[in-house]
C-alpha cells in the first residue's frame, strides 16, 4: 500500500525557514517523481514543486521560485521541501505527492508575527 | 503559462442526477489533464488521468472526456458520497496549474 507521510510544519514568522519532510513506502521510490502541493485555508489547490525520479532535475513556479528547494533521497525513501524567506502568503497545508496519483495526509505551515 | 477555467463554480444536484464539470484550458494540453475530488479536511483523491481513464478503484459512474482543448467529468448518476470540491490539473507544461475547483454539493 503507497503511504506518504508528511512532517515539519508548524508555525513560523515572516523570513524564517522551514523544512518539511515526506517519508514514503509502500512503492519504489526511487522510480517516482516526487511533487509538492499546497492549499491555503479555505482556497484551492497549487503546485509548489517537482523533482524527477534521480533527484538531477527539479521544477517550481514563480511564486516560489529561488525559495523553495525540492530534493529527495531515496536510499531514505524520503522527499524534502526546504522553504526559505517564508511570507504570510505561504501559509497553507502542504501536500507531498507521487505521480499525481497519491498525496499524503498534509502538514500545516503557518506563517505569522 | 496555461490557464484552466473550470466551471460552474458551485452546483448542487440531487442523487441520481447526471452531473458534468468542465475545465477549458487555455491551448492544447492533449491528454495531460487529470481530475481530482477533494473532501473537507482531507488529500485529493485521483479520480480521471490521461483525460479520460478511471483511476483504480473509483466508481464508473465516474467519466471523463476530451473535445478539443475543453474537458469535462461527468458523475453519471450522483450519489450522496460524491459531495466536495472537483479539481482539474493540467500537467503538460511547467508551471503546472489547477483549475479554480467546483463545490458540489446534494440537494
């Protein structure tokens, strides 16, 4: 069974960093594109960032653009999101996900003085 | 970058009832759509890939099409499980885009 499970958020002030964390199981990891989603409170859905199955090619929108770092290592079987310089707008659940098919329970991230 | 426009925002319809959501995108995107249904509080579950093939395990009352660059899931006959909030993403190009969701709810 494809389990992702998410971790790291929480509550952070303007300009801070955070990492989340997505530890996966239950496929090869290492054979998966690994993707990041987000929902800020009461709106929709919005991709944050991808990286390929090797970890050499990575992808993001604008509006985290030189912030945001995807990464994955698979001999943890784990996906990281390092978010830099957060602003209040980022504040959102924050999903992990593999091939669009399956995403994870989500972790919190808030952003606030 | 392409643009998704989902419609109608919001529906409500009652069990039984034939239920269509459509998503325009803003050029050609071929196959690369899926459609996600999303419940209050919890991940988007995959319902339609490749714009038009079931995801494992979801019901085939579920149906998605492709007419050009318009796409649209139809719920062929709604039942009361089926209340959320219906999704469209396109992945053919970077950045990747969400349509603006449609909130479906049962009369």
């Amino acid at each position: 069974e494809v389990q992702l499970v998410e971790s790291g958020g929480g509550l952070v002030q303007p300009g801070s960093p955070l990492k989340l964390s997505c530890a996966a199981s239950g496929f090869t990891f290492s054979s998966n594109w690994l993707n990041w989603i987000r929902q800020a409170p009461g709106k929709g859905l919005e991709w944050v960032a991808s990286i390929n199955p090797d970890g050499s090619s990575t992808y993001y929108p604008d509006t985290v653009k030189g912030r945001f770092v995807v990464s994955k290592d698979n001999a943890k079987n784990t996906g990281y999101l390092q978010m830099n310089n957060l602003r209040s707008e980022d504040t959102a659940m924050y999903y992990c996900g593999i091939t669009f098919a399956y995403w994870g329970q989500g972790t919190l991230v808030t952003v606030s003085s | 970058d392409i643009q998704l426009t989902q419609s109608p925002a919001s529906l409500s319809a009652s069990p039984d009832e034939i239920v269509t959501i459509t998503c325009q995108a803003s050029q050609d995107i071929g196959s690369s759509l899926l459609w996600y249904q999303q419940k209050p509080g919890k991940s988007p579950q995959l319902l339609i890939y490749s714009a038009t093939i079931l995801a494992d395990g979801v019901p085939s009352r579920f149906s998605g099409s492709r007419s050009g660059t318009q796409y649209s899931l139809k719920i062929s006959r709604l039942q009361v499980e089926d209340i959320g909030t219906y999704y469209c993403l396109q992945v053919s190009s970077s950045p990747l885009t969400f349509g603006s969701g449609t909130k479906l709810e049962i009369k």
